[in-house]
C-alpha cells in the first residue's frame, strides 16, 4: 500500500502569536472573504486555535456589521466584535486590478479559504474554488451559503428560521411563530464549517489534498433540529411550538414559585429527566404522593397528564421562592435553575469559575472567552478586532515580498476617533451573500 502523500509545507511562515503561545493550528493561515456572522465566526474560533487569519473587507463600508449598531463603543458595533477578534484586517477592491492580483495571492499563500459570496461570484475574479485550486492545491476552500450553491435565495438568518421550520417550533402554544433571541442558525453554522475545516485539515496532514467544504444555512437548522426532526420524520406529524415545554418529558418546563427576589421572574426551570429525579422532586416539594400517583408515576404518563402535574406542582412550589426552591431541589439532585437575564448568566458564570469574559485593551469591547479548553494547546486569549484596513500597509507589504517573510503578528488597534464608520455600497455581482438578521 503506497504511503499517503505529506502535506505540502504553508506557503509562509504564520506570524508568532504576540503572547507567545502556539495554538494546535499554529503555522495555518486563513484567508477570510466573509461577512456578516457565520463565516466570520468560523474564521475567529480557527483564530482562537491558533491560526493566522487575514480578513478581507470592503474599502470605505468593510463588513455590514461595522454599522449595526446601536450599541457603539470607541467607533466599533459590537455586532462587529462578536465575530472578529484576533484578525488582521486588510481592505481590498476586486474591481481593481492591484487589488485582485493581492487577494488572489493570499488565497495562493493560504491553508484555508473562507468565503460567502453569491454563487458564482468570485469566478470572474479568479477566486473561486477551481480557479484557486490549480494555483493552490492543497487549499481547503470553504463556501458558506444560506441555500446551497445552487440557490440564489439570500441567507439571512431570520428568513432561514422562518422557512426552517425553527420559528414554528419556538414561542408560546397559542402565539405566533417566535425566532430565537440571537442569530441562533448562523452560530450553528460557523460550528459546522470549522468542524468541516478541521475534518479537512486532518485529510490533507494525511494525503497532501486540499478539497472544496459546503455548509449552508439552511441544512444546519436541519441538521440541529434533532429529536424534533426525527420525531417528524417517525410520525409525518409537524411538530408545534409548546413554550417552555418539552414535547417528550415532564417535568422539563419552567413552573410558577412563591414571591421571589426584586427584578426577578418568580419562574424555575426543572427538569427531570428520570422517574428518579421526579420522585426526589415530590419528595422536595412536600408532596411525595406524587410519585406514587398513577397519573405521574412514569414519564410518559406525566407526559399525557401534564396539565394536572403542573398544575399540582405549582401548588407546590407557591410556598417559595424560584431562589429559595432552586436551593432546596439542588440539594436532593433535582436539575433546576432559576430564569436569568445576560447579567444573572455572567455574573454565574464567574461564580462557577469559568472566566467568561476577556480584556482586550483599553476601551474596547471585551469579549466571551472561547468556551473551548484544551490541555496541551490552549486557546490564544483574543486580541481586539481590527479597525477598517489597519493592517494594510502589513499585508501588503508581506504579500509583495517572498512567501517566506513572516507577517507580522497582529496586534490590539489604537483607540478611534469616529463613532462609527459610514455604510457605503458594494458592487452588486461583489457583494457576498448576507447572511445574518440584525438581532436586537
């Protein structure tokens, strides 16, 4: 059996992490020629992991996200921030002839392409997979679409959970169709589209080969829909949107309690999964029968009689508070938890030890420590996204000299003096396809 192909050596040295620490993709660099939320999601977490990523933007207007806002801090959305940290930031015209010739070199020097254009796009720039392909071919090229490539329907987030099927599945069992509070698709989606890069990371240490990665929105709202999906596939019965309640298991929705803290919402989360912790529910909450009760004595007759066992526990839990209850239940096993806002979500996080939030200079916006802990090769803390073009005069310079110059490591941006930069428009056939709602 011939031995596999090596991977071909990085066209350039990635530049050396400004705090010294070498991530498990250190040596990768990434060309980023997305916009909006997903790709540039997928782009920062590679950046997490130690890769050297270079985002291409717009000259003039960059990402859409650099104004949506309110809020502004220090002339950055926050919007933009989510999804840009640890990046070199250059601005490129493919319209213009320098400018096309420099980003078809990066995409030559790159390990990884991330991109989401409109299908067919980037071909008349020579950008597209099979035109970089020849020049590189040990790339793996990754397309991020709302549809498929196949399909010209713009990719917004919003419009995807509503022909989804996730808003239909999300709100209250009498109300309209709800979506979820955050781009909650394209979250996915950025997931999706590493765990495809890394897959195709790992073919190409073995074979030598880069090859072409597709995601698309659309198919990871499918994907993610889980239980909901195979229980419509099992039955042909679309599933309806139950509030806080499971379809499957009950207890497992937010119930009413006593008067609580001020500002509080007076509702508990319980969720008991087991015949086990349902008894040490009843048990809890003073009421023991319950478990003995022929109507609730197994999850799936607790599922049939929910109204009833609402009802009874509720009675229950009027004698406290969701604060005072959430004590109590924990004590004897019962997963619970009180309904926090984004404060009461952080202020626990940092309670619980888990570091939630990283410093990223003065003045700027911190950012949500990756959720990604690894022993050997630890995340890089994040550095502040970039300003519109600041690392130009860097990159250009690095992708007009020999491929074995290192560029340099990126590094925190100086304050702005603007509130925030002025949207402008792009060329229609350059305009990559959008893909995530303005979330409130």
């Amino acid at each position: 059996m011939p031995e596999p192909a090596a991977a071909p050596p990085a066209a350039e040295p990635a530049a050396e992490p400004a705090d010294g620490l070498a991530g498990v993709l250190d040596g990768v660099l990434v060309a980023d020629f997305s916009r909006v939320l997903a790709g540039p999601l997928a782009t920062a977490t590679l950046a997490d992991l130690g890769a050297t990523v270079v985002k291409v933007e717009r000259p003039g207007s960059g990402d859409d996200t650099r104004a949506w806002g309110p809020p502004f801090v220090d002339g950055t959305a926050a919007y933009f921030d989510a999804a840009n940290r640890s990046k070199h930031g250059i601005t490129l015209d493919l319209a213009d002839p320098a400018d096309a010739d420099a980003a078809r070199e990066l995409a030559r020097r790159a390990d990884v392409l991330v991109e989401n254009f409109r299908p067919g796009a980037l071909a008349r720039h020579g950008l597209d997979h099979a035109s970089v392909r020849a020049a590189n071919p040990g790339l793996v090229y990754c397309s991020i679409t709302g549809f498929g490539g196949g399909s010209a329907l713009p990719g917004y987030d919003f419009v995807v959970q509503a022909m989804g099927g996730l808003m239909s599945i999300t709100g209250e069992e009498q109300g309209p169709p709800a979506k979820v509070g955050v781009a909650l698709v394209d979250v996915l989606t950025a997931k999706d589209a590493v765990t495809a890069i890394l897959a195709a990371l790992r073919h190409r240490d073995r074979t030598g080969e880069g090859q072409l990665v597709e995601v698309n929105l659309f198919s990871s709202l499918l994907g993610s829909l889980a239980n909901q999906a195979t229980g419509y596939l099992a039955t042909g019965r679309p599933p309806r949107a139950m509030g806080n309640r499971h379809p499957s298991i009950a207890p497992y929705e937010t119930l009413h309690c006593g008067g609580g803290e001020p500002g509080g919402t007076g509702l508990i989360a319980v969720a008991c999964g087991n015949d086990g912790q349902f008894r040490a529910l009843a048990g809890a909450l003073g009421v023991p029968g319950l478990a003995s009760d022929a109507r609730f004595g197994s999850n799936p007759e607790r599922v049939r009689n929910r109204p009833a066992l609402v009802e009874a526990l509720e009675r229950a839990l009027a004698a406290d508070s969701a604060e005072g209850w959430q004590r109590r239940l924990g004590a004897v096993g019962v997963p619970c938890g009180p309904v926090n806002d984004l404060a009461g979500a952080f202020a626990l996080a940092g309670e619980l030890g888990l570091e939630p939030v990283a410093a990223v200079g003065p003045g700027r916006i911190p950012q949500v420590r990756s959720p990604l802990r690894l022993s050997a090769t630890p995340v890089r803390p994040p550095v502040a996204p970039p300003r519109l073009g600041q690392h130009n005069d860097d990159v250009r310079a690095w992708l007009a000299a020999p491929p074995d110059r290192p560029l340099p490591a990126v590094t925190a941006p100086a304050p702005a003096p603007v509130l925030s930069p002025a949207p402008g428009p792009a060329a229609p056939d350059d305009t990559p396809a959008p893909e995530c709602e303005v979330s409130p």
